[in-house]
C-alpha cells in the first residue's frame, strides 16, 4: 500500500503567514477588535505543530530535517507563543491600568523575555548545527538580516530627524532582522535549487 | 576551487542523497560542493576523499 504524502512544511508556513497578513489586514481595516485578532492569531500559531512535524517526516539528508533544525524550530515556536501571550497580557495591562514606572517595567519584560528566548534558539542552532553548509547559510542568512536592520533603522532614523517619517519603536528590531534572515535563506535556497544537479 | 565531484559520483552510480548519507551531511551540502558555491572544510575535505578513497587533491583543483 502506498504511504500517505505529507504535506511539505512550507505549505503549513504558507499557511500561517497568510492567517496572520489576513488577520493584519482585518484588524487594521478595524473589521475586528484588538481582542479578536489577538484571539485569531494565537489560534493560527497552530499550525506550526503540523509543521514541525511534517518536517520530522520528510527523509534524512534533508536540510529542515537536522537535528538542529528541528530543535531550533520547536524553540521558535515555544518562544513566538510566549511572545504573542506576554504581548497580549501587557497590552490588556496597559489599557486597563495606570502604570507606574515599576510595573511598566515588568510588563515590558513579557513580550521581550521570549524576544530574548527567539535570540537564544538562533545562537544555539549555529552552536549545534553539525552539518557545516547550512551552518553557513545561517550565519549568511543572520548578516543579511543584520544587514537589513542596520540599514533600515539608519535610514529611518535620518528620515525621522527630518520630521518625513513617524517616530517608529525600537522593537521592530527583531522582526525586521527576523524578515532579512527569511528574506536571505529563502533566496539560497531558490539558488540551491536552481543549480542542482543528479 | 574547481572539484571533480560530480564525475566521480557519477561514476559510482550515486545520487547526491547517496553522497550525503555516506558524508553525513545534508543533501544540499553535497549540491553546493559540486556546483561549486560552497568550499568545504578541511575535516569534510577528508570525508570526502576517504569516501572516495583518492587523495584531496585529486578531487578539488585549484582554479
């Protein structure tokens, strides 16, 4: 009998990037409440459970498929849930309450612990990777993203002085770095593919 | 660095995913070796020849 095909894991990412652009969309367009869309985007991180498991499946040799890649994967996720609940919690704090400078302090740590956590993994995967190219890619793919972040916040910031842009908040660091580095590996691997040859 | 990887796989019938479980690496690393967009390492240098069981510079050349 013929095996099951599993579903790739760049389908269940697929998936939760357009969940999460879908929910942007809806709530910036105010079409539902902060409420909901936090509820609707902590529900699609779900999907990443398929993920890491497709990516447990698919066969040894594969690049997601390392040990280390699986380990940074489940790292990630564990500290994006984290993210999106501390980030949630310290919103609701911050509506509903006067903050003192101390209790600001605290519920500011909510969302950047696991920041701090997402970091972490990313350290620990170029320690633990044993396969020496992808430890490569990565390392390429994390210059890129600092790359884009130097760039952007310095260009930004010059913008800003010149009263062109909005002030923008300093914790869009993360992910803009986080978007070089998916940006960067997902061009090496289109190379890769493109250059292959049996 | 120029390599001869590619011919000497073909002459053993192996596939790329065949090299990389013998090297116990991934199967793009073997892709980028071959193609030439990644050079490795000395310790996988080594791997490589021993697999082969021919001396390093009989595998990579310079350019």
């Amino acid at each position: 009998m013929a095996g099951r095909q599993r579903t790739r894991p760049g389908v269940w990412v697929g998936l939760f990037l357009a969940s999460a652009g879908v929910i942007a969309a809806l709530k910036v367009t105010d079409a539902i409440n902060p409420t909901t869309a936090f509820l609707w985007f902590a529900l699609s991180m779900l999907l990443l459970v398929p993920m890491i498991r497709s990516m447990k499946a698919m066969g040894p040799g594969c690049a997601s498929n390392s040990a280390a890649a699986i380990r940074y994967t489940k790292r990630i996720g564990i500290s994006s849930a984290l993210y999106v609940l501390g980030l949630g919690i310290a919103i609701t704090i911050d509506r509903k309450m006067d903050l003192t400078t101390g209790l600001g302090f605290a519920i500011a740590m909510l969302p950047v612990l696991p920041i701090f956590g997402m970091i972490w993994a990313m350290g620990r995967y170029l320690v633990e990777e044993q396969d020496e190219y992808l430890r490569h890619r990565a390392s390429m793919a994390s210059l890129a993203g600092l790359g884009l972040l130097l760039g952007v916040a310095s260009f930004w910031g010059f913008l800003e002085t010149f009263d062109i842009v909005p002030h923008a908040q300093g914790w869009w660091a993360v992910p803009i770095w986080a978007i070089g580095m998916g940006l960067s590996q997902g061009w090496m691997s289109y190379r890769d593919r493109t250059g292959a040859s049996e | 660095m120029n390599n001869r990887l590619k011919v000497l796989r073909a002459e053993k019938s192996w596939s790329q995913a065949d090299l990389a479980e013998r090297l116990e690496v991934s199967r793009q690393s073997v892709n980028a070796i071959e193609t030439g967009k990644y050079d490795p390492s000395l310790p996988l240098a080594f791997r490589i020849a021993d697999v082969f069981g021919m001396a390093i510079e009989e595998i990579f050349l310079r350019d």
